[in-house]
C-alpha cells in the first residue's frame, strides 16, 4: 500500500519556500554549506540539490489544500535561493537585483576570485549597490498566477523596466569589482578572463 503523502499546511508559498529551506540548512554538511556560499549560481542545482528538494520536500507532499502555485521546478528554484539567502548575508530574497546578480555567471567568477585574492567576499560593494537601486512595485509570479483581478500586461512592461534597470546596475558593479583585479602593465592577476568584467553594450 502506497504510503500517504503528508498535507502541506502552510497558508502561503513563502512560508512553505521558508520551512523547506530552514530545513535543508539545518542538516546541511560543514562541506555542503562552504560549498554553497562559494557557488551560490541557482542552476547548478537544478539536477543536484534542488532534485534532492523536489524529491525529498516536494513530490512526496500532498498541496491539495494550498493556494499557492506548486510546480516542482518552481518551487525548488525558489527554495535554493532561500538557501542562499540564509547562507550569505548580502543575498536578499526575493530582491531583483540580488536575483540577477548571482545568476550572472560573470559575478559568481568574479566574487569567487575576490575571496581568494583578499580573503573575503565582496559584501559591502554588493550592499552598496544594491542600496543605490530602487525598482517599480511589481507582484511575485505567486501573487499573478493565484488571482483574477491582474493587469498583465502592466505587471510584464513592469517586470521588463525592472529587469533592464537591474542589468545596467550590474553591469556597472561588475565593472568596479573587476577593475580589483586589473594590474598597472595591462595584464590581470591570476589569470582572469578579461571578459568577465567587459561591460554589454
């Protein structure tokens, strides 16, 4: 006989994203975790840790009482960025800026070559831009998906202005952590590709 699969009980998405991944990081390995804040990139896990979330957290609950949206991908997706969130001081769930930062591959490089020149991550520089920018009010994907009385077509041209200002503002970080690693005759420390901090036109 099939094994009941638990109820979820949680009343929103952010609390069930919230309790999964207090979880995951209380069992987490000394390892597992050093591991994640040195490459806090979101799609590596997908067929990783975040396929350990789906079947551990995700396919063996039963969501027939939620209103939140409960596609595994989804959801996983979410949960590992709580992770990161509670792992590293300067990621800020849920912020877009922060979002699109650490799934540039170009930062993720970067701030992993800061911490092995100078000891440390670049923590204050990320916070510094992070405070510099300010964004549209914009609903979560939840918050459209779960109601009847949204203007789509706002919330997209919204989400668009957000995501181009948020490019540009990275563009510009990425370009002062790089210039860290840029020495007086033209070559670079350790080696590092001179396209990581090639700003987009």
């Amino acid at each position: 006989m099939p094994k009941e699969r638990e109820k979820v009980k949680c009343k929103t998405e952010l609390e069930f994203i919230t309790e999964v991944a207090d979880d995951c990081v209380a069992n987490l390995k000394d390892k597992d975790r050093e591991h994640l804040i040195h490459n806090p990139y979101a799609i590596d896990y997908h067929f990783s840790y975040c396929l350990y979330i789906r079947n551990h957290y995700i396919h063996n609950r039963d969501f027939s009482d939620v209103d939140f949206g409960t596609e595994p991908d989804d959801l996983s997706s979410e949960i590992i960025r709580m992770i990161f969130a509670k792992l590293i001081p300067e990621y800020d769930f849920d912020n877009q800026f922060i979002e699109n930062l650490f799934d540039d591959k170009r930062f993720i490089q970067l701030r992993q070559e800061y911490r092995a020149i100078y000891g440390d991550y670049p923590v204050a520089m990320v916070e510094e831009y992070e405070e510099g920018i300010s964004f549209e009010p914009a609903l979560f994907m939840s918050e459209i998906s779960s109601s009847n009385n949204v203007d789509i077509d706002k919330e997209i041209e919204v989400s668009k202005k957000n995501h181009e200002k948020s490019c540009a503002h990275i563009e510009k970080l990425l370009k002062k952590l790089g210039l860290h690693f840029f020495l007086g005759d033209g070559f670079f420390a350790r080696g590092i590709d001179r396209n990581l901090i090639r700003v987009k036109k």
